[in-house]
C-alpha cells in the first residue's frame, strides 16, 4: 500500500510540473503593450492622452538574462467612443539607432481618426521601427525584462460619449522582432513560445460634448410635449 501511495504521489509531483512548465510556455515570448501616463477617461476634445510604450520578454523558465535588439509594429484606435489621431512617436535613447523610425501618421483601419504606422507587412516602410543603436550590445534585463520603448500620444478631436481602444498592433513576418529569451534567439512574429505579440491596449473614455447633451435633452422635452399633448 505504501508503494501505491508513493506511486500516486511521483504521478502527481510529475504532473504538477508539467501544468507549470506549461504555463510558462504559454506566457513565453515579446509583448508590447501600452500603458498610460495620464488620465484615460472623461476625457475632452483636445485632450492629449499621453502613452509608455513598454515591451516585456517572458522566457520560460524564468530568472535568466533577456534581451531585445529591433522591433516594428504600429499604434492603432478603434473609436467606440471618442475620435482622435494617433501620432508624436518619440523613441527612448536606447532603442533610437539611425535607423529607427517614428511611424507614418495614417488611416490603417478605415475607421475614423488617424493611426501611426503600416499594414503591409511585406514593406519596411512607414512602421514605428525601434533598434538599437549597438545590435552587438542589445538591451537587457532579468527574466522575464521589461523596456520602455519611448512614448506615443492620442490627441482628442471630438469627444464622442463612449469608448475608444487605442493598441500596439505588431508587424508579422520574418523580420518583425529580434529578441533573445533565455540565451535563444528569436526574430520574426512566430507562434506559441516564440510568439511576438500585443496587449490589450487601453480604452480611452469621454462624456458627450455640451451640444450633444443639449440635443438629447431637446429631444426628451419635445418627447414629453407629445405625451401630454396626447393626454
């Protein structure tokens, strides 16, 4: 009996590892998301929300030396809410090689507002392109390492009630992203493990602008008008 129970108890050590490991490998690869430095709701119209844009390298086993040499992606709203343009990309000194771009001021979604960078993967073009300046000397940091990248703004041009997600949205294919995670290099989007992805982004919130509140009180006094002249 004690055999069994020793049996049972190296089953589920073993598959307690295992359900970790696992983990791991999913949480493992280069993300970059957006986190705010200033005030993300109620926004007005010519407010400018101010963005870090941070990349973080989780490998899979945790505690060892990370690093990232060159990324490209694009910052993209979705209005749900209020409009605005994304733009003023500045790079932080360690990402900013001769080469490194600040994006192209553009529509990438056919929504309203401008975005900065590309869709089209196949071009090195008009992306937010980072590297840095040394590709012998990446930057590094203790698994799983954080790096801001620099800093981006959504400016308000009309505030729409509701919400707004602004994203990195990462370039695909071979030359995306070059990174190392536990000693292994990377590049590319990849998949799994290897995967170079984004965050969430953040939701940008307004209240209706002054005359849209006064029409939609016009047209609840002109409801009740009805109401009581059918009384």
């Amino acid at each position: 009996m004690r055999g069994n129970v020793l049996r049972k108890f190296a089953c589920g050590a073993a598959l307690t590892v295992a359900a970790l490991t696992g983990v791991n490998q999913a949480k493992a690869g280069l993300m970059v998301d957006l986190v705010p430095t200033s005030s993300t709701t109620d926004v007005a119209k010519d407010t400018v929300v101010t963005f870090n844009v941070v990349a973080t390298i989780t490998g899979a086993g945790g505690g060892s030396t990370d690093t990232l040499t060159s990324l490209y992606g694009s910052v993209v709203s979705t209005p749900g809410g209020p409009v605005g343009n994304v733009g003023n990309f500045v790079p932080n000194a360690a990402f900013n090689n001769n080469n490194s771009q600040n994006g192209t001021q553009q529509d990438l979604n056919g929504l309203p507002g401008l975005d900065l960078g590309s869709t089209n993967s196949a071009s090195s073009s008009d992306w937010i392109f980072l590297r840095v300046p040394d590709a012998a000397n990446p930057a590094s940091g203790t698994d799983p390492a954080t790096f801001t990248l620099g800093t981006v703004q959504f400016t308000v041009t009309t505030a729409n009630g509701g919400s707004t997600n602004v994203a990195w949205v990462p370039r695909t294919g071979t030359t995306a992203a070059q990174w190392h995670e536990n000693g292994v290099l990377k590049t590319g989007s990849g998949t799994g493990a290897n995967a170079y992805t984004a965050g969430p982004g953040v939701s940008v919130t307004a209240t209706p602008e002054p005359g849209s509140l006064a029409l939609v009180g016009l047209g609840g006094f002109g409801l009740l008008l009805r109401r009581r002249r059918a009384m």
